[in-house]
C-alpha cells in the first residue's frame, strides 16, 4: 500500500508558528547560552511554557497528522537552536517511553502536569550507564521489589534534561533497571522515578563539544524507592511474579526508539537546514547565484556542493517523514526510523563540515552560527542510537538477522 508523507496543510501552517518562534525567541540568545553553558535559559523557558506549548504541536495519538507536526516541530526549532529545543520544558523522551509502555493510568498521572497550569516540569529517560550505552541488555542498575515498592541503585550517565527532570517537582526520570541480571534483556524494566524522590541524585553535569544549552546530567540511584505502580506497563502484575511484571518490557522501552528516532533525525535536518540556509545567504550576499537547472558539464564546484547538500537534506527529512507517518498510521516502523535516523545523523554531520568549508575562516571564528550548527550537528550521530548501530539495525532488519547472528 501506498503511504503518503505529504504533511497536511495545517502541519504546513504549524511550521510557521514554529519558525517564527525560532526566528524570534530563540536565534537571538542561541549564542548566550552556547557561551555561557549550564546557564539557565530563563527567558526562553518561560516563554515555551506560556506560549510554545499552547502551539499547533502534534500529539502522541497521532491524530491530525500528529507524528509528523511533531517532526516539523522539531525541525523548526531547530533550525532555531537544537540545545534550547532539548531544553524545552516538555516529557521528551521520558514522556515518549511513558506513552510507549505505560498504562493508560500512568499516561495520564505522569503526563497531566505537562499539560496543567503549573510551574514548567522536564521528563528525561536515563538508560545509559558507564557499561552500557550502545548495549542497553548490559544495564548494571537494579531494581528489587520490596513490599509495595521498587528499591532503584544504580549510576546513569549522560542523561539529557536529567538535572531539570530530576528537580523540578512534576517531572520525573524514566530508568531502566534490571530486575534480574541473569535474565539479560528480559529482566530489564523502565521505571517512573519523580522528581525530588530521596534516593536520585544529581551528582554532576557534562561540559560539551555542543548543545550545550541543553543539560546532560549524570544521575545515581541509592536506595531510592518508588511505588510498585511505577513500573512502566505495570497494569499486567502479577501480586507474587515480579518477573511479569510490565509484560512490555524490554521490548516496550525499546518501542520508544521508533517514536523518538524520527524527532531526532528531523532535528538533524533542522541543524543541517540552518547550515544550508546561511551559506546560500552568504552566496547571495555577495553575488553568487546557485543555478538548480544549470547543466552539470556548466555547474561550479560550489554550485555541486551546495546541490549534494540539498540533496542529502531532502532524501533524510523524506525518510523522517516516511518513518514518522508510519507511526502515526500505527505501522511498525522500527526499519524506517533507523534509516531516517542514520542518514540524517550523517547528513548533518557532512552539510554543516561543508558549511564551514565554504564559507572560509570566518565560519570556523564565532563569528558566524555555522561552527556552532557544525558542534551541534554531530550529537544526533550518537544518542538514541548511535550511526554504526542504527545501520546495524537497518542491516538485520533487512537480512532478516537476529541480534546475535549480527553483531
Ligand atoms: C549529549 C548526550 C546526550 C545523551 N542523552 C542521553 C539520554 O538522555 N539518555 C540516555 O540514556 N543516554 C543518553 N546519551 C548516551 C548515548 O545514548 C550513548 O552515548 C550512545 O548510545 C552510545 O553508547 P556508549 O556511550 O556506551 O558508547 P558505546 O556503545 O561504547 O559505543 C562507542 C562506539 O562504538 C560503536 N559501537 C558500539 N557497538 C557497536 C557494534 N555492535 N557495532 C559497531 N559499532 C559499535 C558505537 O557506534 C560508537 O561509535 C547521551 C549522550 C550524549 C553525548
């Protein structure tokens, strides 16, 4: 069957709600915060939280077009600043592995503040450990029932919004956690930690090559407790069988990959769409037309490249919004949004290195955006996966290989 990824036109209208927030709110202080990093982005909190989220945005449901406005979105801003867009107050990726895994119960307790008149609240997903970033089943932290409580221990690294998720009262941080080591992936669960729990602390924050307006904390886990309901899928337990319980699993906090993915890549075509943008700017500025239609025997060596890069950029966000409208008709999409997530990451990484190529020196001074765009670019290349691992996934999937016949 046929898929159409044309967004609607109301997605169309919404990207222009989201662009001209990027243009007005966010490009004005990209630089302050790239400079000035853990500084808290007050002014741009505030106004995402009074104005931003009220947008045209999509919605997990994935009605009206919902996954791929959500895509749009994150394109735009973006395009904008990528660490103030991770630093949006929003459930981000913990709030994908929430609507990913959770009950309809804990969908609607852990994602009502998000939506309520209340002070701006995080969510953040830690799964990385200093073992196990690429090997999620190598995860070490634990989590034993006692009583009617899950005890957490355990040490997560790199941990995007982890210090605002893990502080501000209303978010929360979704951890992985093995129930029983033995069992490998099987035993691994995601459990909804709120913030403020004792027993999650805050011990340190990463200082970056970019984004790094966005928060990267390292988080450890001691003896922390949380209600047994916190168990991401937790409506199947079984009173005596903790193993059954949140059936979904591994497999369930895997699911939020073929969500979060596409968001990444599309934030990839944001980045690498600024790159673009400005060094077509610069082109005119000073004379330089980029004939499309001009004959390849007559084409310039810059007008090649800047054709490459549009090409790279189109070809990813096609396959963004193919995995992401996959998604919203509630099709598997794990194939799909590997693929976008690999070629965009690459894409980005090689349109904002050629960014700074073209336009000289000054592009690699901080007198321009585009040394910034080109730190920026190479995060989406490793989180949620990084290159070499989504091309893995691309490969089983398409040779129809399991895990351990292709390492
Ligand atoms: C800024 C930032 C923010 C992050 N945010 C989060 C977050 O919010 N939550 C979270 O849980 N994690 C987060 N991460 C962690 C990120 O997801 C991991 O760094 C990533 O998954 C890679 O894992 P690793 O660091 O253990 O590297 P490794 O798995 O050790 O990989 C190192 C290198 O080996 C390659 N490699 C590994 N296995 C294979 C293989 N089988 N075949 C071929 N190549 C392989 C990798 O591609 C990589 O190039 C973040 C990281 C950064 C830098």
């Amino acid at each position: 069957m046929a898929i159409s990824f044309e967004p609607a036109q109301s997605t169309i209208d919404a990207r222009e709600f989201y662009h001209k927030m990027a243009v007005e709110q966010m490009r004005p202080i990209s630089r302050k915060y790239d400079l000035e990093e853990h500084a808290f982005p007050q002014e741009w909190v505030d106004s995402y939280w009074k104005h931003g989220r009220s947008g045209p945005g999509g919605d997990w449901s994935g009605a009206n077009d919902g996954f791929v406005r959500v895509c749009v979105q994150a394109e735009e801003l973006c395009w904008g600043d990528a660490a103030l867009y991770l630093r949006m107050p929003t459930a981000a990726l913990g709030g994908s592995a929430v609507a990913a895994a959770g009950t309809q119960e804990q969908k609607q307790k852990f994602l009502a503040p998000f939506q309520g008149d209340g002070p701006p609240v995080w969510g953040a997903m830690a799964i990385t450990e200093p073992q196990a970033g690429s090997d999620a089943a190598a995860i070490q932290a634990t989590a034993e029932l006692d009583g009617d409580e899950w005890v957490l221990n355990g040490n997560k690294i790199f941990c995007t919004s982890g210090e605002s998720a893990s502080q501000h009262e209303g978010g929360f941080v979704v951890v992985w956690a093995t129930i029983d080591r033995k069992a490998g992936r099987a035993g691994i669960k995601s459990f909804v930690v709120p913030a403020g729990t004792p027993g999650m602390k805050l011990i340190g924050l990463e200082k970056k090559l970019g984004i790094r307006a966005s928060d990267t904390a390292t988080l450890l886990f001691e003896d922390c407790r949380i209600p047994r309901s916190n168990l991401l899928g937790s409506a199947e337990v079984k009173k005596h069988d903790p193993k059954r319980s949140g059936d979904k699993g591994f497999k369930g906090a895997m699911a939020t990959f073929d969500a979060s993915r596409p968001i990444v890549a599309a934030m990839a075509v944001g980045v690498g769409r600024a790159s673009l943008d400005f060094v077509k700017e610069e082109l005119a500025r000073h004379g330089y037309e980029v004939r499309y239609m001009a004959p390849r025997t007559e084409l310039r060596s810059i007008e090649r490249d800047v054709l490459e890069m549009e090409a790279e950029l189109h070809a990813a966000r096609l396959l963004t919004w193919r995995a992401a409208s996959m998604m919203t008709h509630g099709k598997p999409n794990s194939l799909e949004a590997s693929m976008a997530k690999a070629k965009a990451g690459l894409a980005v990484t090689r349109i904002t290195q050629k960014a700074v190529e073209i336009l000289g020196p000054p592009a690699y001074s901080k007198k321009m955006m585009v040394e910034k765009w080109m730190r920026d670019a190479k995060i989406n290349d490793i989180f949620e996966g990084t290159q070499q691992i989504n091309q893995l996934i691309v490969a089983r999937r398409i040779l129809n290989y399991s895990s351990s016949m292709l390492r």
